[in-house]
C-alpha cells in the first residue's frame, strides 16, 4: 500500500480549553483524533509531541512555529487542522506562514463541550473555526472542510480517508515523469495535448523515446536470454487458455516487457504511454496488449495507443487508490443493445490480470483487431472483468485549461460477451454522461478501476490541483 505523510495540527485556545467543571479537554480530543487516524488507510500521520508543544496541541505563536520546523523536517505532503476548541488563529497562521502555499489543507471543527448546570460553555468550538478558516482563506490556501462532528461520526473517517488518497495521488503527480515510447496514430488528433501545460502546471516532464531507439533495445535481449525466458514462463503460466500461438511470440512479449521496463527505469518513469500498433506487429507479430496487462499488474500506468494524457489518467486514478489495484485503460466503447444505462468499457487485452472475474478465464490469443496489419499478431490478454463498483474517468486539455471527467457506476455480469478485456458499468443516467463528456471534451480512451471510494477523492485532487471536476450522474 502507497501512503503518505501528513500534518496534524490540533488547534487549541487555553482561554476556552474546558472550565472549572469539564477540565481541560483539547488534549482528550486530540486523543480521540489520533485513534481514528490509526485505521485509515495509507496515512502516516505526524503530530507535535505532548514534549514539543503542551498536551500535544497548538496553542500559541510560538507552539505553532516548533511545529512548522517539524512539518517541514517530516516533509508533509498535506496537513489536517482541527479546531479541538475555539482554537487560536494566530498561531495556526504562524504555522501556515511557513507553508509552500499549494499545500493540501483539510479542516474540522469537533463539536463543542458540554454546558454546566450554571450555564457556563466549555469550548465554543462552532465559533472558533470561522476564525481559523478566515486565516487559511487570506493567506491563499486551497482547503476542504469537514461539517462539524466528532471524530467518531462517519463523516470524519470518510473525510480523512479522501484527502489521504488525495495527498497520495497529488505527491505522485506533481513532478512526474512520462515515457512515451513512439507517436501517437496519425489518425488520432483528439489525441492532442500540451506538454508546456504539463510542465508548467504540475512540474511533470514528458521523456520521448523514438521506436527506432526501442526496438534497439528489444534486439539487444536475446531469445535465449535468461531473463526473457523468465518472463516468458511468467506469462505463460500467468494465462487460463493459451491459444494461436506462433514461434518465438511468448519471447517477443517478454523482450517488449523487459524493454520498457529498462527504458522506464533508465528515465525514472511510472508512467508510459507506448504505441502498440502497426510496427511492432510488422516486426515482431505480437500484440504489445498482454504486455501492458502484466506492467499495469506491477505499478506502472500504461496507456495505449501513446495516449500520454490517457496514462496520467491513470496514474491519478492509481494514486487515489493507494496503488491497491490497478487501474485499467479502457474505451468509452458502446451502449448495450437491449439494457438502459449501461455502457461497454472494452480494450483489446490489456488490463491487469487480478481484474479478471471469478467465473472468466485469462486467454493469452491473437488480437482481433490488429490482426489487421498481421494475421499472427499474437498477445491479447482477453478475459470479462470482475463485477463490483467502479469509478471512471478522464483527463483533459484544452487551450491550457485541465479538466476530469469522472462517476462511479457498477461492472455487472451480463452478455453479449465481446472480445478483448472488458465490462459492461451500468451507471445511474447515462445520458448524463454522455452530455458531460461532450461538453468537457472527453475522447474515446478513458480509465477504470474496482474502487469506488476513488471518486471522492478524485474530486478533492482536481480541488487542490486547480483542474475542472465534472461529475457524471
């Protein structure tokens, strides 16, 4: 499991920290705090210590800036400020001063102390965090508010675990580095992205590597080399059926996989996004599908078709995820023939093999459309992929400006079966989605994957990272 290291900063008032008849209570409610923090998943969380600052709290100037110099040692990646009574402005403020201003930032206001007999309020906590969020808010931070709870209500846990997975995407995002390996299709102009934007906006660096370079590498592996023989047994017993096979095709996969591997090593890329047809069938005969199947199973984002946006998408998606399962890059393909709103999410054989369902088998074959250019184009992972919910998305440029379409729906068992890897998601209003995609400029490539807690924090993500989040119904 990815994690990620953020933040916490229990804000406390001494002045309305309990009263005579409660006793000091921001102590007790960071407590409780820091016990639900221990079940969610990926979140390493860094706190003061109740040696750095009193009861472990952040109470004063200068509490607040020992606890800046321990943020910035830990190198956080987001920071959770909670008011655990009315709290104190001023020195939540010294420690945001010291900030890099695109910090993710969630906050929470717990719910106020008991009254006494006589009247007298304990906290006044509802009040207190209008007082720190006005803070956040003029010195330009980008926030997410939690409603006022406790940290035991639903909502809280539900909160935190969004922003973790938002923070774990984003650390993964920001900075990162693409491989793309070829062109994209000549026909593909939808395909069109700028990579200026890309640099610019999110730090990232796209690496093109020509195939005539690629296919140097691919040659230096031998057929008989151990590791691609490795590879090779490694893909046939990752396959139910194997079926159509043609000399030296399993070894040609293997020398593809262990070529962008290298490649994505020597360049420092999880992210690819490699062509797949028409050379590699007209010199090798293979598919590159079941190689971008076996890569997505070991952590890289690979997109088809050098759809380098496509890839990302993925990355995020894998990000929000935790690195859990893996996303699969898929085609918005089409409606089904008889059953409403619900849409064939297809590609030829390249998803992760752990997404096949329980009642399908892996079948290692021929891939049916690139058959096109090579009548033994060996090398689609075709399988139906498991049912449960699901969240679907896709990024977008236009013009410099970023947009995700996203919506959750369910991959359900139902025919006619197709050809390739594929699932049928039946989605609450389809035509929904559809007006949405249109309207944002969503292409025919999209992502899935089996995690619907990812949508929640995939819209956080675009919040922070100042792209549009368009939701589908």
């Amino acid at each position: 499991m990815q994690t990620v290291k953020i933040g916490f900063v229990p804000s406390t008032w001494e002045s309305w920290d309990g009263n005579q008849y409660t006793g000091k209570l921001a102590g007790k409610m960071r407590a409780r705090c820091l016990e639900v923090f221990k079940n969610i998943p990926g979140l390493e969380i860094v706190v003061p210590s109740e040696e750095l600052t009193e009861d472990g709290c952040v109470g004063t100037v200068d509490e607040g800036l020992k606890t800046a110099e321990l943020f910035l040692k830990e190198n956080v990646q987001g920071i959770i400020i909670g008011n655990m009574n009315f709290g104190l402005e001023i020195a939540v403020s010294a420690l945001m001063s010291k900030m890099r201003r695109d910090m993710p930032v969630l906050h929470f206001a717990t719910k106020s102390g008991p009254y006494s007999e006589f009247g007298n309020r304990a906290t006044d906590t509802w009040c207190g965090q209008f007082m720190t969020c006005s803070a956040l808010k003029r010195r330009g931070f980008t926030f997410e508010h939690i409603i006022t709870c406790n940290p035991e209500d639903a909502i809280f846990s539900e909160k935190v675990e969004s922003f973790t997975r938002a923070c774990n995407a984003i650390q993964n995002f920001v900075g990162a580095r693409i491989l793309q390996v070829g062109v994209r299709p000549t026909k593909f102009e939808s395909q069109f992205y700028s990579e200026e934007d890309l640099m610019n906006k999110f730090a990232q660096t796209v690496v093109p590597v020509d195939l005539a370079t690629a296919y140097e590498y691919m040659d230096a592996f031998s057929l008989d080399d151990p590791e691609v023989l490795r590879v090779a047994k490694e893909i046939r017993d990752g396959a139910d059926i194997l079926s159509d096979e043609i000399p030296n095709a399993i070894l040609n996969q293997a020398r593809f996989e262990l070529t962008l591997i290298k490649l994505a090593e020597e360049h420092h890329c999880k992210i690819i996004a490699s062509s797949c047809w028409e050379t590699l069938q007209h010199k090798y005969n293979i598919a590159a599908c079941s190689t971008f199947s076996r890569l997505n199973s070991k952590g890289y984002s690979v997109g088809c078709e050098v759809d380098t946006m496509g890839a990302i998408t993925m990355h995020i998606l894998n990000g929000c995820a935790l690195g859990q399962t893996p996303a699969d890059f898929i085609d918005w393909t089409d409606l089904h023939p008889t059953e409403p709103n619900v849409w064939l999410a297809w590609h030829c054989g390249n998803a992760a093999c752990e997404l096949c369902a329980s009642n399908s088998q892996k079948h290692l074959m021929m891939n049916e459309r690139l058959g096109l250019w090579s009548p033994t184009c060996h090398g689609a992972m075709e399988f139906r992929m498991k049912d449960g919910p699901v969240t679907c998305a896709r990024m977008v440029e236009y013009g410099g400006k970023f947009s995700i379409f996203y919506g959750t729906g369910e991959a359900v068992d139902i025919g006619p079966m197709t050809r390739g890897a594929y699932a049928w998601i039946k989605v609450n209003d389809v035509a929904d989605w559809e007006q949405k995609m249109i309207d944002v400029g969503v292409i025919h490539h999209g992502v899935l994957i089996h995690d619907p807690k990812v949508a929640d924090a995939l819209a956080m993500f675009c919040k922070f990272m100042g792209i549009e989040a368009v939701r589908g119904a």
